[in-house]
C-alpha cells in the first residue's frame, strides 16, 4: 500500500514538474522571440509577395480580407476589393448545395462578354441544373421550385418582398418526382462521382481527368437555356408567379424593357453564333401545379 | 361650376411651379435612369481575363448615407449614354457633376483638388524632368477614397452620435422636405469632425506604406509599425477621436491632398515647422517646442535610431539575461524534485520534526507580520490593475486587448486607471521605505547608535539585503539541480531569490514611476528633457513593464505557489503562518538557527 501510494505520489509529482516545465519553457522561449524580434526595422525580413498582388487581393477580398467601416453611430464589416469604389456592405450567402459551385465557384459564367455579369446575377438565386441540365435526353424541366441553400431540401416560396435583391436563403431549382412530393432534379451519381474525381485529381492521368469530366457534365446541354427563354411574354421558360413572384414583378420581368434589353445583349452571345444548327429544346410535361 | 374650374387651373399651376422648385430634391437618392434594375443585384460580377474580380454591385441604402447620394449615376459614370451599355469607363473624379454647388449655384466639381495634388509627394515631379519611377505606386482617387459616408455628429445632450432626431423635428418646423432635411444635417454634421474615423485612415495609408515591396521601393521605413507603437497609434486602434492619426500630423494645415514630402519647408512636419504642428492648440499647447524632436517614426533599426536600438538592446539582454538563467534554474529545481539526494532528503526529515515541535509548542510558525501582509496585499492589487490597464496598450493589436480595456472605460477610461494605480504603486513603495527607516531608526536607539555609519550599517544590516552567504547558497544551489552535489543549501530568513525579486522592486518601480510620469505629463516634461527623451521613457518604461510581469508570473508565482506541497495556493500571505515542511525546504536555515539556539538555551 505504502509502495503504491509512494508511486502514484511519483507520478503525480512527475506530472506537475513536467506541466511546469513545458509551461515555462513555452513562456521563456515566447519571450525570447518576442523581444528579439523588437529590435530592428519592423520591415526586415518581411518578404515580398511573389503572386501577381492585384489578383491575390481580388481573390483573399472575398474570403477573409474585410474592413471596418466606423461610422460613428454604427459600424459595420465589409469586403475590400482592390479599386472597388462603392460599397459592398456584408457579402452574399453562399450555395453549400449545389456541387458545381465546388468547382466553377459562385461567378461562374465568363465565356459571353456581354451576359456573363447578368447570367453570373441570376446565380444568386436560379441554380446551375435549371439552365444547364436536362431532365432526361433532349427533355427541359418543366417543374421548378426553390431549394434551400444550406440544406438542400424543397421549401416553400420565400417572401421575396422583406429579403434584398435575389437573395433569398434558396435557389430556383427543377423538381423531379410525384406532384405531391417533388424533389430538385438528382444528380446523386454526378455528385458522388465529382467529390471522388476532386480528391483522385492529383493521382489520375490526364486522359482519365478528360473522361471524368465528360462524366459529371454527361447531363448538361451543349445550348443552354438563354436568357430570352425565361424573358418572353409569349411563353416564359420559369413559371414565375407559381415561383412566388407577384404578377408585377413577373410582368416587369417579361416586359417590353427587360424583353428589349436581353435581346441587345444576347446578340453578342458567341456560343449562338458557333452553334446555330442546334435542336431546338423539346419541353417537359406541363407543370400541373401551374 | 365656372368659379371651380378656375381654381382647378391655378391648383395645376402651383403644382407645376411647386414641381419645378423641388425637382431636384425630389430626385434625392432616386435612381433616375433606373440603372438599379440591374445593379441593386449582389452577384452582378465577372472574373476578368486578368483575374481581376470586378463586381458592379451598389448597396442602394449605403450609397443613400453619403454626400454622393443626390448625384445620380450618370453624374460620374458620363461615358454610359445608353442601356445596355458597354464596359463603362474609369470615372474622371475631377469632372464637373450635374448637382449644383448650393452656395453659388454653380456645377459641383472636385477639380480644385487637381493643383494640391500636383503639388504634393503623392504626385511628384522631378526637378530636372526625369520620368518618376514606379508611376503605378502613386495613388489615384480610388486608392484612397471609396465612397463617402455621413458620419453625423449629435449635437444635443442626451443623444448618441448619430443623426438627433430631435433636431430634424427642430428642422422639419420650418423646412419641410425632411429628406433633404435629413441630407443636409448629416453633410453638416459630419463635416464637424473627421470625414473619416482615424482607424480607417491609418489602414488606408497603411495600404502602401505598410507594404514591404513598396517601402523598399521608395527607400521608406516601415512608418505604419512605428506609428501603431505610439500613444497616439495605440489610442486610435482603441477608438479614440482625440488621438492624431497620420493625416492630423501631415497635412494639419492645408488639405490633405497637399500633403508635402518631410524636406519640403511647406510641409508641416518638415524640421522648421514640426513645433507648430505637435504644440497646436488642440495637441500638446503647453509643450516645449523641444517635443518636436520627438520621433513618433522611431523603430530599434541600429542605423537609422541607434539610441533606441541601443536602450533596446540594454533592457532585451537585462530582461534575458536576469530571467533565462532563473528559470533554468527553477525548471531544474522541479526536476531535483523527483530525484532528490538521500543526503537532502534525510536532513529535511530530520529539520521538519524541529519545525513541527515548534510549530506544536507556538500554535503555529509565523512568517509575516500583519503589516507586510498588508502591504503584500495592496502591492497584489496595484499590480494587477496595473497589468490589466497597461498590457492592453502595450499590445493594443491582440484581439483580447479591447475586451480588457473596455473593463476599464475604454481609452477615456483606462489610462486614468493605470496612472491612479501608478502613483498609488509609488506611494505605497514610499510608505514602504518610511517604515523600514523607523524600523531602522528605532533599532539604532534601541541600540544607542547614531551617525550615517550606524544608519549605513543598519540598513546593510537589513535581512533583504544580499550577503555573502546568498552568492554562497546560489552556488550550492547550482551544483544541487545540475547533480554536482547531494547538498541542499538550506536558506535563512530570506533566500537570495527573494532578495533579489525584493531589490527588483528597486530598480523596477522608480523606473516605471519616473518614466511613467514622464509620459503622463508630456507637455511638462519636454521643458526638461528633449523630445526623444519622450523616446528613451516609452522604451524603458514598455521593456520594463514587461520584465516586472514575466519575472512575476514566470518566476515569483511558480516558484511560489507553483512549488509541489504548496500549490495552489500559499496562505502564507493570508494568514501569515508556513507550514514546517514548506519553511524547512525554503529555510532550512531559520530552522537550524532556532535549533541551536533551543540547544543552547536547555
């Protein structure tokens, strides 16, 4: 017992001195760096970035580079983009859903000089499938709802009215499935196969990237949906006040201004002008919610 | 029916005559030509060819809040003349706009900015005509500005910085456009104080001067670092109003688009005029012009401030060379802990029965009297205070600096803290001293002695007061933690740790004192001392600060109530009692005294 309690008085002696020790060693040598590192030109050592700076500060604006605005009354933290005059206030909310951001990230759209800031826009709140995926071969989705940003799951309309501009919490995505449970359009194989073909990048040849990527794009129409589809009075591609937009917002949508200033900008649209033997799309089955 | 048609006819002419009048104040933060229909989106943007992300987004309610609010979109972006429009130009800032200049009614324009930029380091143009070399490194409008808000000042008591609603109710009696009201007060109140607040302007010029590249560039000290590690920087990282930030100091007279090169003899910090500018009337009025010698710029580069590299150095090595050695010894100590010497272990054994004896004999063995608990107790309290309300200073740029001082009141609030406890720190050291010479004096008379040879032998005579045995005890020491030797040295009243810690006192706050008031009273004390004595005081008193509180948490506290046996707490300073183990191991000497005498005696 004697032997026991002398031992176990050991090891907790043992512990203390070693908790002590790594304390104090960790402090003195944070001093001596510290105070070394007092003397001399701040400036020295510090090197120079080597990346192309302006860009650099383009791409760390939107992750963690934020400014304080001290406004007196009120303050607030925004992002800081290189020349950017006007400001930004907080940033948007983005898509954890949707897979395609992982790798064409949240402004995606580059290709059309003249469309791609207003197709990068409607990213803010139409997903990726409703213009880029066909329900089956040659067949548009029909049915559309909204998708939760965070959770993926259907929801309800969102009060378009309270929130700002295009951001709503959720997205326009098209719904598969029975009417009465309608799920946004699957892409599980394309999705599962992305998160594996992301973390194999690094270990596959360059003819299995080119395979791979044909894979996960396999449902992806060659011409998209344009943007004189949804803005058309006749016949809009996205069922508006079934969406949840009231009948104003949705006249204005397909009115004679926006109808006119898509047109001006679509005629500039290259990929049209590379491809203009394509198929017309053929509609999906009518929305009965519609 | 003739009569009411009348009427009708005069109502649309006052309507249209009313229109006309108000037009333009109706059109405040309207957008005219609808340009929001697009641009009120947050995710209008493109990637560049460049890489560049360029986004085209406005926030409607920010750019309502700023003087730029009644111009319309259009008013600087003049090359859009139809929608949709083409990749929009670089806005000309200097170009005359489409809202009048209320007081002449004359178009608004920046351009008279033109000719003090032209005229200062921001835009230089070389004497003998030579192209500028790195011409993208100076800054155009964009580089320095981003869109201006209203930061409205409240003029009424009893109401927060902010627009006073009270006022606009005020206003709105006689004025009844209460947007305009609303505009108009704001611009006003804003422009009672900085445009901007001062930690923006300090991250503003940051941007560049901050910036490695750039700085060597130009042949620039990193002036950003230097700034911060002033009062004056430090104050503005806590948010104060008062405290100068970089455009207060170079530009304190003309605009600060005119802001000069230091060798420019219109430059306000230039040599000649650097009195003028730090004993402004808002800034240190009584000084001497002799706080203009002051760097606020001083960095510890050995070439450029060798006197600061060289107080630096002095107290990087004091602050070293007095803690490394003791805390390598202690670390050893702790681990001689767990492999004590047979020979230590045997007479601590054998001096603990003494100890317990006498502890059982006199309830107890007493270690401090009341009053240096007392004392110990109020040294405990300043110090603390003192660290809670001057390491956030010293590391103002810590996340956890903020949430500490703000225990304090903040920078109106902390300060006054640290300087109350300061002088209440000198105090008590004095008291201090005072008792010690009426304990010294006393025992002279006791004693029948007199004259500076007795008082000098007395006070050496003083147990805090090093011996030869404790050079004697360091060295049995040393050899014990490095297993040289199985001899423990047994300690008397006060081992030299203690006395040493103790004579720290000494040296330590006399120092903090002098060149805390120094600091404190800095006008006062430029009619003293030169500006850069301003210098030497903040090094000494930052490096000393420092010392005091590592040496007491790294060394007093750990070898205190860190001590196995002992931990967590000692209540020696409570109740002024030590227990028989913890005297025999700390002052086996005091043990072995008493024991002889006790022998002695039967």
């Amino acid at each position: 017992m004697s032997k026991k309690s002398s031992f176990s008085k050991r090891g907790f002696l043992f512990l203390y001195v070693g908790f002590w020790s790594v304390v104090l060693i960790g402090a003195a040598t944070w001093l001596t760096v510290y105070l070394t590192g007092t003397l001399g030109d701040p400036l020295t050592g510090k090197g120079s970035r080597q990346l192309d700076a302006k860009a650099f500060d383009s791409i760390l604006a939107l992750t963690d580079k934020k400014v304080v605005r001290y406004l007196g009354e009120w303050e607030f933290l925004e992002p800081k983009l290189p020349g950017h005059f006007h400001h930004i206030g907080r940033w948007y909310q983005s898509d954890e859903w949707n897979f395609c951001i992982e790798c064409h990230g949240p402004i995606p759209h580059s290709r059309s000089l003249k469309e791609r800031a207003f197709l990068n826009m409607h990213n803010l709140f139409i997903s990726c499938q409703v213009c880029h995926v066909q329900e089956s071969q040659g067949v548009a989705p029909r049915r559309f709802g909204w998708v939760d940003m965070t959770t993926g799951k259907p929801g309800p309309n969102p009060e378009m009215l309270k929130g700002v501009w295009g951001e709503y919490g959720a997205k326009i995505v098209p719904l598969t499935g029975p009417v009465e449970n309608p799920q946004p359009l699957s892409l599980t194989e394309e999705q599962e196969f992305a998160e594996e073909f992301r973390q194999r990048m690094n270990s596959i040849s360059d003819s299995q990237k080119v395979i791979g990527n044909k894979f996960i794009h396999r449902k992806c129409v060659e011409d998209p949906v344009r943007c004189s589809s949804c803005h058309d009075a006749q016949n809009p591609f996205l069922p508006y006040t079934a969406l949840g937009y009231s009948q104003e917002r949705a006249d204005f949508l397909v009115s004679a201004e926006v109808v006119d200033l898509v047109k001006r900008y679509e005629t500039f649209h290259m990929p049209n002008l590379l491809n203009p033997q394509a198929p017309p799309l053929e509609l999906g089955p009518e929305d009965p919610n519609k | 029916m003739k009569h009411s048609c009348v009427i009708s006819k005069w109502q649309i002419l006052l309507l249209a005559l009313a229109m006309v009048i108000c037009l333009p104040q109706m059109l405040y933060a309207v957008d005219a030509e609808n340009c929001l229909m697009c641009h009120r989106f947050r995710g209008l943007a493109r990637v560049d060819k460049e890489g560049d992300y360029r986004l085209f987004y406005v926030d409607e309610s920010l750019f309502s809040q700023g003087p730029h609010a009644r111009v319309t979109c259009r008013g600087c972006h003049a090359d859009i003349e139809k929608i949709p429009h083409d990749d929009a130009q670089p806005v000309d800032c200097l170009r005359s706009c489409h809202i009048e200049e209320p007081t002449r009614e004359i178009i608004f324009t920046h351009a008279k900015v033109r000719k003090g930029i032209e005229d200062s380091v921001h835009a230089p143009k070389p004497d003998d005509g030579a192209a500028v070399s790195n011409p993208d490194d100076y800054p155009r409008c964009k580089d320095c500005h981003d869109i201006p808000l209203f930061r409205p000042v409240s003029i009424f008591k009893q109401v927060r910085a902010g627009v006073s609603e009270r006022a606009i109710n005020r206003c709105t009696q006689c004025h009844s456009d209460e947007n305009f009201v609303r505009y108009f007060y704001s611009h006003v109140t804003t422009r009672l104080h900085k445009a901007r607040d001062s930690r923006e302007v300090v991250t503003m010029c940051a941007s560049c001067h901050a910036d490695p590249a750039f700085a060597r560039r130009h042949n620039l000290p990193d002036v950003v670092a230097s700034y911060k590690e002033t009062y004056h920087g430090k104050a503005v990282q806590f948010g104060s109003a008062l405290a100068p930030d970089c455009l207060d100091c170079h530009a304190s007279q003309d605009s600060v688009h005119e802001m000069r090169a230091a060798t420019d003899p219109r430059s306000s910090i230039h040599p000649e005029n650097r009195p003028a500018t730090c004993n402004a009337q808002d800034c240190h009025k009584s000084a001497s012009p002799a706080l203009a010698s002051f760097d606020v710029h001083a960095n510890r580069n050995a070439k450029t401030h060798p006197l600061e590299f060289g107080v630096g150095v002095f107290f990087v090595i004091a602050t070293l060379g007095i803690l490394l050695p003791i805390l390598t010894l202690n670390i050893l100590g702790l681990i001689r802990e767990i492999y004590p010497s047979h020979h230590a272990e045997r007479e601590i054994e054998h001096l603990v029965k003494i100890a317990e004896k006498k502890a059982a004999r006199e309830d107890g063995l007493w270690r401090f009297t009341g009053s240096l608990r007392l004392q110990h107790a109020f040294l405990v309290t300043v110090f603390v205070i003192l660290c809670l309300t001057g390491f956030p200073m010293k590391f103002s740029d810590a996340a956890w600096a903020p949430a500490i001082y703000d225990l304090f009141g903040g920078i109106h609030g902390a300060p006054i803290v640290h300087r109350i406890a300061g002088v209440a720190l000198m105090v008590g050291f004095a008291v201090h001293i005072i008792l010690i010479m009426l304990n010294v004096r006393r025992s002279l008379k006791r004693e029948g002695k007199r004259g500076i040879r007795a008082w000098i032998g007395a006070i050496i005579a003083l147990p805090m007061i090093p011996k030869k045995r404790d050079l004697h005890d360091l060295v049995v020491w040393t050899k014990y933690v490095f297993f040289l030797s199985p001899e423990r040295p047994n300690y008397g009243h006060f081992s030299w740790k203690e006395k040493l810690e103790y004579l720290g006192l000494f040296w330590g706050i006399p120092l903090l004192g002098v060149t805390g008031i120094l600091l404190w009273a800095e006008s006062i004390s430029t009619h003293i001392l030169p500006g850069w004595g301003l210098n030497v005081a903040y090094l000494a008193h930052t490096y000393e600060s420092l010392l005091a509180v590592a040496h007491i948490t790294l060394v007093h506290i750990p070898g205190v109530i860190g001590r196995p046996g002992v931990s967590p707490l000692s209540c020696m300073v409570i109740n002024g009692k030590i227990s028989p183990r913890a005297l025999v191991e700390e002052h086996g000497g005091e043990v072995q005294t008493f024991s002889a005498i006790t022998e002695a005696k039967s």
